[in-house]
C-alpha cells in the first residue's frame, strides 16, 4: 500500500513566514531612513553595531527558514511512521484472517511445546477459547492427553525437526485420528524458537482405510475358502472320473484296468511331446472316459471269443460316438468331447466314426489312439491271449503312416525305450 507524503506542516509555514516579517519589516524600516540607499546601507559594514544587527536579522531569517524545513521533515518522518504502522497492523488483521480462515486446525508453539497462538478452526475443534487455549497450555497437554510429548512426536526430540515431519496420533477426548504437520519456524539468526503446528482430522480417511483393510482381508479369506472349496471339489471330480472309469472297465472282466492302464500311456507320450498342462490334464480325463460310449453294449459283444459279425462290429463302432453324446451335458467336460469322439479314427483316414485323415484328426486323440492300441495289444482278450510288448512296439511302427501318427508312435517308442533300459538296470542291480 502506497500513499502520497508530501505535506506541509502549518508550523513550518508560520515559522517561515515569521523569518519573512522579521527580514521585510527591517527592510522597510530601513528604506523609511534611507530610502534607495536601503540595499546599500544593508549590506555596509563601516558599522559594527548595525553590522552585528543584519548579522542577526539575516541569520533570524535563514534560521527560521531551516527551522520551518526540519518542522516539515519531522512531519514527514512522522507520516512515514503512521503509514507503516497502519500497514503493519493491517497486515497483521489480514494475517489472522487467513489464519482463521483455514480450514485445518493451526497452531504457534514456542519450543517448549506452549501455544501462543491457535486459529478458530483449533477453538471450533477444541472448544475452548483462545485465550484458554493460549494461557500456558502445551500442545501435548491439550492435543495428545500427555504430560511430555510422545515418543513418536517430532518435538520429543528436539534435534530432529529442523524440517517439516509428519505425525499421527489420536484425540481420545474428541474420539478422533489426526495427522499433524510440524514445521519449525527459523528466525534470521538461523535459531528455532517457535513451531507451526497443522492439525488435518483424518478419522474418515481411517475408517475408510480400515474398512477396505477389513473388505481385503475378508476378500483373501473368501479367496482361500473359494481355493480350498475349489480343491475339495477337484478332488471329488477326479475321484468321480475314476470311478466312472472303473464302471466303464467293470463291464468286462477283459478290459478291466485298461482305461487306466491307456491313461498311464497316453500321459508319458504327451509328456515325452512337451505338451502343455492343461492338454495333459483333459488327455487323462478323456482316456480315463474313453470307452464310456460301451456302458449299454450288450455283455455278450464285449466278451465274445469268436470274431464279430458285421452287424456287431457296427454297434461296436459307434461306441465313440455314444461316448461323445453321453457327456455332452457336462459343460465342464466340453474339452473331452472331440477326443472321445475321433479316437478310433486312423491316420490314413480309414477309421471311424467320420474318416478323418492325419493332422484333421484332433492331436490328442491321435495320441489316445496309440495308447489305446498299444494296451490293447499286450493285455488277454476273449478272442486272443495278450501280445509281448516286443511285438506291440513293432507293430506300432509298421502300422506308422496308416494307423498311427508316426511322430507319436516315435514319442512313445522313446517312452518305452527309456522304461525298458530302466527296468534292465533294476534287473542288473538286483541279481
Ligand atoms: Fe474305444
């Protein structure tokens, strides 16, 4: 704020006009005795006397006209001061208000924790007045309900807040959390003396973060019952497939074991291809429920010693197609449906039920046929007694091109390889 100082006291002005009366009535009377003479006769010196007169009337005049400049410079001065009090009190009037006006809770500590000064949020929030709150209260006292700051206030030590630091406590009184922001003030001299203290409710902001604690723990518990019912339920999943798969088996004392035994077979080759996990998980589902097109086939077909007549053979073959239909309403097992269907089918596209041809026919079928065959082969059926695994292998490879897919037929020739071996190692071990 700026305002125009260029004053002129009265008193300056009536001591200058005095300076003027005194010179302009010598002036005059000596014109009254020596009329055109006056000037001359002023500034003669042949008089010692009269001399030492205008000496005096000149410096009366000169003093005075001094005197009414330092009267005017005072006045000045004393204008200047007024101004700068006002705007020192003005701006201290629009200090308060912006303290007031806050909408945090803000207070002046000196250092040893006394208020000095606190806005009208802190009286709203408090409820005392701020002459209670500022006669020789502590902020710990008032605020945190302790005799010495706490421990982990910012003020406990002293050395460590020449910055800004952060801490939270709680106001049992008002049943309320705060975060307070403690800045110490620094004079020019570079000495801390007095504090600012913010104080910000966060009572809200704690509920809401213990709520979704709360909400997150809850949701990992409701996680891991969900994981350890989903568990529970595979595994009554899986105990349910086998026991389907041993009623399918159970049909016949000839194929008992064999959706079992294809199982083993048909998960080493998938491994021995580097299959994924989820495509050896739904390859054993479907080995495992390969034949269950055959549960309603007549006994007497299955257990049959002679050879099958055409009319049987065609019951027979439409056993992967039953399959295939009595498992479509399980949604969860829409995966195992192409498999069962098409594991008859042969690489050269002469198999059943739609003569697909080599990579047409889907991979894990493909695999499961071989399995299958392979079991087949080496177990006892009513019509013949079980083939060495000799004459299983090297059937597979002569039927490589026309029956089976010969990558895999290689797969699980190094499968049985490696078995093989092993088994020799027992042998030599143990005799
Ligand atoms: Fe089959």
């Amino acid at each position: 704020m700026t305002r125009n100082i260029k004053v002129k006291s009265t008193h300056s002005i009536l001591v200058a006009l005095f300076g003027w009366l005194i010179l302009g009535t010598y002036i005059f009377y000596d014109y009254t005795y020596y009329g055109n003479r006056t000037l001359t006769h002023f500034f003669s010196f042949s008089d010692s006397a009269e001399t030492l007169l205008h000496v005096i009337i000149l410096s009366a005049f000169i003093g005075a006209h001094i005197t009414a400049y330092l009267i005017n410079e005072r006045k000045k001065l004393l204008n200047k001061t007024n101004l700068s009090k006002l705007q020192i009190k003005q701006s201290a009037l629009e200090w308060i208000a912006t303290f007031d006006a806050i909408p945090y809770s803000v207070l002046l500590t000196d250092k040893d924790c006394k208020i000095i000064r606190a806005n009208k949020h802190l009286v709203n929030q408090t409820g005392l007045s701020l002459e209670e709150l500022t006669s020789n209260r502590k902020c710990h006292d008032t605020f945190c309900k302790n005799n010495r700051p706490n421990k982990k206030c910012p003020l406990h030590n002293k050395n460590n807040t020449s910055e800004t630091s952060n801490y939270d406590y709680f106001d049992p009184d008002l049943n309320k959390s705060f975060s307070e922001s403690i800045t110490p003030v620094i004079d020019e001299k570079g000495s801390i003396n007095s504090y600012v203290h913010v104080l910000i409710d966060v009572t809200d902001s704690k509920e809401k973060e213990r709520k979704l604690t709360e909400s997150k723990d809850a949701f990992f518990n409701m996680l891991t019952d969900l994981d350890s019912s989903y568990r529970d339920l595979e595994l009554v999943h899986n105990d349910l497939i086998i026991a389907l798969s041993n009623i399918i088996d159970a049909k016949s004392s000839w194929t008992r074991g064999h959706s079992i035994e294809t199982t083993n077979f048909a998960t080493k080759i998938a491994k021995e291809m580097s299959l994924d996990h989820h495509e050896i998980e739904t390859l054993k589902t479907a080995a495992l429920l390969h034949d269950i097109g055959k549960i309603g086939t007549y006994d007497n077909i299955l257990d049959k010693p002679d050879k099958l007549d055409e009319k049987e053979r065609m019951l027979i073959q439409l056993h992967p197609l039953r399959g295939e239909e009595m498992l479509s309403p399980i949604k969860g097992l829409g995966d195992l449906l192409p498999i069962i269907r098409y594991h008859h089918e042969k690489y050269d596209g002469t198999g059943y039920p739609d003569g697909l041809k080599g990579d047409d026919i889907p991979l894990l079928a493909r695999v499961l046929c071989v399995a299958d065959s392979y079991d087949a082969m080496i177990s006892d059926r009513p019509y013949r007694a079980a083939r060495g695994t000799d004459y299983a292998v090297s059937e597979l490879h002569r039927c490589a091109n026309s029956h089976f897919d010969p990558a895999i037929v290689d797969a699980f020739s190094n499968v049985l390889a490696r078995s093989s071996n092993a088994d020799s190692e027992i042998y030599h071990k143990t005799t």
